[in-house]
C-alpha cells in the first residue's frame, strides 16, 4: 500500500505510461516539480501571544502556462502532500484543456482554534511569504480545504498592496463584489454532480432514485449531494468529522445542508439537534441512524463518492467497499493498491482529475473575467462548465473504449500526460 499522496500519484503516472505516447526522458521530468517554497510565518495572535505556522507553495510544472492550484489550512499539511496535490493540478488542468500547469499551497494549522481575525493575519502573512511566486500571469491561486472567499479577498488585498494598485486576477475564488464570478463555490460539487450524471448515461444506468453515499459534507461534498438529490438520485448517507447518517429511504438533504450552514454537526442533525431554523419535526424524512465514517465507505450503494481528504480508499478496506461505482470529489482518495482490486472488480471509478475538475474551470472562466475586465451570467458560467467537463468526460471514455485501457484513471492520465509532455517537446530545454 503507498501511504505518501505523492508516491502515490507517481504510481498512477507509472500506471499509465506504457499506455501513453511520451517520451520516457519528458515523462521522467514530468515526476518532478519545478519548485517547492517553504515558508515561516509568525504570527501575533488575537490571545497576544505570537505563534509560529508553516507553510507551502508547490509549482510543478508550466509547460502549459501559468500555475493554478488552491491553498489549503489543515493540520495534517506537509510538503510531500502540497507536491502531490499540485501534480495532480497538472494532470488536471491538463485533462480539462485549461492553459495552466499546476500548483498547491497549503498552511500547517488547525482553523477551528483560530478567530477570524487570527485567520486574517495568518493569510495575509502566508501571502507575503509567497507573493514573490504568484501572479495572475505567474500562479494564481484558489480556495481550498478550510478557505474560502474571504481568505482569497485577504490575500487578493496583500498582493494589491505590495503592487499599488488592484489586482483581482492573482486569485480566484473571490467575493463577487471584488471580481468573483457567479457559481464559484459550488463548481466543484457541480462538476462531481455532472460527472456523475454523464457516468449512468455511460452506463446505461437510470440516475433516478440510485443509493449515493457522500463521505464528506463540506462545500464540494454538500453540493454534489444537493445537486444529485435534485436531479432525483437518492442520497442515503453523508459525513463530516463529528460522524456520518444514514438513511435507505434517504436523507433530507436540503434540512441537512441548513443544519450543516448554521454551523451544525452531522452528530447534532442524526441527534435531533436541527439548527438553521428548522426542527427536528419540519424535516420530511425520519431520522437517520448514526454510523462511522468507516462504515460510511462499506455501504451496498449505487455510487460511493468520497469527497474529503486523500488516501481513504486502501488496501485495508477496499475488500469491503460494495459500491457498484465510485466518483473521486476529493484528492487522491484511492491508493494504487486499492485501484487494482477495484479495476479487477469492475468498478468503475471517475479519477479525481476529471470528477472534481469543476472548480478550476470555473476558476478559470473567473481568471479570464478578470482579465478582460467583464463578468458573464451564472447561466453562461455553469453551461461553460457543463460544456468543458462534459467534453473531458468524452474524451477519457473514448480513450478509455479505444485502447481497451484498464480503467477510467488510466485513461485520463494517459490523456493529461500526453497533453502536458507535447508542450514539453515543442517547448524544449533552456538553455
């Protein structure tokens, strides 16, 4: 079993280059990221005591154009995994034809023990630390695990100040009032939600009242389920770190989602503890049992969708994984070792690089927004990502159905390295 998210994206590389046309000196290069900066940030709490962060910013590879990837604030952040996550960037940027490589940021801190303001300053330190590396024309960066909105407000800011003026292209993933697009926060689970879609379709499978587990109730996870749930699929379970609930008949989605907004945990919801301004009376649905994260993943479903950190598809459970198909909205769920037996079981699994590619080709459309100093309808947004996303998926089933490749991850990281190593070859080596 590969524990190390970036051996682990090496392995899925190596899985799939005696399938790809490239060059095996390119395809050497492309294992390696072009940089790494390490950062030491100390900062000057709200409690008047200073502490002292870490933090990442991996660019991995630019032969396609400027880097793209998100910043994440979590305790588990470390180098190797900021790396993996930006050459899975690459790979994705890549797959959905976007004129980006890839990048990651991330800070090593748990969000919950800071205030907001603590969280503004830990940001604008963290941008300081990296702004040497960013740029709208360099890297631009995005919300991630435990960012938002606001967090790429105060980091837009930072940068604005050292330039002189505004810059709203360094990031994505901003305010509207501040040069955001429309349908940025839910790109992401809209994208899983239409991948989703495309599969059954792919299939011959009827969406209408499938069993979906969603392991993960943040903003990717919460979106896809109501996306999924509106376009009539059944969503009998969901997650978060406080537990999970399940329902066969279903869970009331929308009562969960009001819940989980106002602050609320699963473990409160399952409880009968309904915040939003709802009770336990107003929700449609009886009330979910709980159960644990673990026997979230081992549910007899139609589609099991993880959607929260990496590495939790593996070896040690997935003989026990009973999902007919699994779609990847989160990073790197699924170790290599667990992707064998799964392909030897024929299920078929979205690799992450296609299924939650959503949010940078939203992040894209607000990129090139920006630039031009115009902003499009949501309507024109979400069909754009509809249209781009759609096309990926084609893409890898085609590739997927022409070559007799093993699986779907195969297929489109066959596509994503030929792509990135035929920039390579016309790009050459400087000097």
């Amino acid at each position: 079993m590969v524990d190390d998210p970036f051996e682990n994206m090496l392995a899925q590389m190596d899985r799939a280059e005696e399938y790809a046309d490239v060059d095996h000196g390119v395809f050497e290069r492309l294992k390696h990221p072009e940089r790494t900066l390490k950062v030491t940030l100390p900062v000057e709490l709200e409690s008047g005591e200073v502490e002292v962060f870490e933090g990442y910013r991996c660019q991995f590879d630019s032969a396609r154009g400027p880097f793209k990837g998100g910043v994440r604030f979590h305790p588990s952040v470390t180098q190797r995994e900021v790396e993996a996550l930006a050459g899975w960037m690459t790979w994705k940027t890549a797959l959905v034809d976007l004129p980006y490589g890839g990048a990651k940021g991330g800070v090593i801190c748990e969000p919950k023990d800071l205030t907001e303001r603590d969280l503004e300053r830990l940001t604008r330190r963290y941008t300081e630390g990296i702004r040497r590396m960013i740029g709208p024309e360099v890297d631009v960066p995005a919300p991630d695990m435990n960012t938002n909105p606001q967090t790429m407000a105060w980091m837009m800011d930072t940068y604005s100040m050292y330039e002189g003026y505004s810059v709203p292209q360094v990031v994505t993933g901003k305010p509207l009032e501040i040069g955001g697009t429309p349908g940025r926060v839910e790109a992401t689970g809209r994208g899983v939600s239409l991948v989703t879609e495309r599969l059954f379709e792919y299939l011959d499978r009827d969406l209408s009242d499938a069993t979906v587990a969603v392991q993960g109730f943040g903003n990717v996870g919460s979106n896809a389920a109501r996306l999924l749930d509106e376009a009539g699929a059944n969503v009998v379970a969901t997650s978060d770190v406080s537990g999970a609930a399940y329902d066969p008949d279903g869970l009331d989605v929308a009562a969960l989602g009001a819940h989980v907004d106002a602050g609320g945990l699963i473990e409160e919801y399952v409880a009968g503890e309904i915040r939003g301004g709802a009770s336990a009376a107003d929700s449609r649905w009886d009330d979910p049992d709980a159960i644990t994260n673990a026997e979230l993943l081992t549910l007899d479903v139609d589609v099991l969708i993880p959607a929260a950190v990496e590495g939790v598809i593996t070896a040690d459970n997935v003989d026990d994984l009973r999902a007919s198909a699994i779609v990847e909205a989160a990073n790197g769920p699924t170790t290599v070792a667990a992707d064998e037996v799964l392909t030897e079981r024929d299920v078929q699994v979205v690799p992450d690089i296609l299924a939650n590619a959503g949010g940078v080709i939203v992040s894209y459309l607000e990129w090139v927004q920006n630039a031009q100093e115009f902003s499009w309808p949501l309507e024109t947004v979400n069909a754009e990502l509809e249209r781009r996303i759609g096309t990926a998926f084609d893409e890898t089933i085609e590739q997927y159905d022409a070559k007799g490749l093993p699986d779907l991850r195969t297929a489109a990281y066959t596509l994503a390295l030929e792509r990135t190593a035929t920039a390579h070859e016309y790009r050459g080596l400087f000097p």
